[in-house]
C-alpha cells in the first residue's frame, strides 16, 4: 500500500494550493548598532561553511536539503536530502 497523496480523493482539491518554498542559506545574530552600520558592499557571515546544504522549507517546515546551483540565469536548489515528504501522509 503507498502512501501518496494523489490516491487520495478527499484532499484532492489541495494539491493546487499555493505553498510558500524559502532557501535559508544561513543566519547570523548581530546587534541593532551593527545592523545599522551595514552598507553598500557589506558582508554579512553567516554560520554555515560554505559548502554546506541548503535548507529547503514550506512554509516553516524544513522538507530538504541541497545545494545551490544555476539554472536558465536564476538560482536554484538541488535537491540532495529529503527531510520531510510533503506528498505523503502520516499513517492513521
């Protein structure tokens, strides 16, 4: 028996829902004072080396991992982890 999503009629009408997919690449803590000092040319360290994964999330829920690539002239995201199957349901 699988577990996909699409076998299952009575939430069929949320498959085309829009969802909010964010990339965080990392993320620093840094005071007011600082925060006011950044300019033009500023660099911001994050905490993660930089080849490390990429967080993938929808909404706020981390779903993957992967890395940054490029893709038609825009960044993108390949995927490398999946943390959380957004198509599968939780067993009952």
């Amino acid at each position: 028996m699988t577990n996909d999503i699409s076998d299952n009629p009575s939430i069929e009408f949320l498959l085309d829902v829009p969802i909010q997919l964010n990339a965080e690449l990392g993320s620093c803590e840094m005071t007011c004072r600082e925060l006011l000092k950044l300019d033009i040319g500023s660099v911001v360290q994050l905490d993660k080396p930089a080849h490390a994964s990429v967080d993938l999330f929808v909404n706020t829920k981390l779903v993957a991992r992967g890395e940054v690539v490029v893709a038609e002239g825009n960044f993108g995201i390949k995927i490398k982890e999946v943390v959380s199957r957004p198509g599968s349901l939780p067993k009952a």
